[in-house]
C-alpha cells in the first residue's frame, strides 16, 4: 500500500496533491500487480485519501487515465 501511494505522490509534481497515471504505469512503478493497485487504489478511495475522477479522451474518444487527488496531503 505505502509504494502505491508514494508512486502517487512521486508523480504529482505538476500540480500539488494531484497525478494521472494509467494503472499499469502504477503497477509498474511501485513493482507491484495491476489487481493489488486497483484493491488499493480502492481502499484508499474507500478510507477517504483518495478521490478518482474518470476522464475521456475526446479526439480519440474513451477512457484516459484516471485523475487520482490525493486528499491525505492537504
């Protein structure tokens, strides 16, 4: 769970508290599964120190990355 949530933080440079990564990019930088990000992605979502917003890629239309806010930095 802590290396999810730091590749998370890692990764919200641009904009504080704030990351897009597709779940594989997730999986393969905390060196974890696909299946033990997305069951931690909602624990975390569950407990409150996440919010997960969808996006849609509109010029190539369906799903993009997901925006995760991580709520437990601010």
């Amino acid at each position: 769970m802590e290396s999810v949530l730091n590749t998370l933080q890692l990764n919200s440079r641009t904009y504080f508290g704030v990351c897009w990564l597709k779940l594989t990019e997730i999986a393969e930088q905390s060196n974890v599964s696909k299946s033990t990000v997305r069951r931690v992605l909602k624990e975390f979502n569950d407990e409150g120190l996440i919010s997960v917003h969808s996006q849609i890629d509109t010029k190539r239309g369906g799903k993009s990355a997901n925006v995760y806010v991580l709520n437990c930095m601010n």
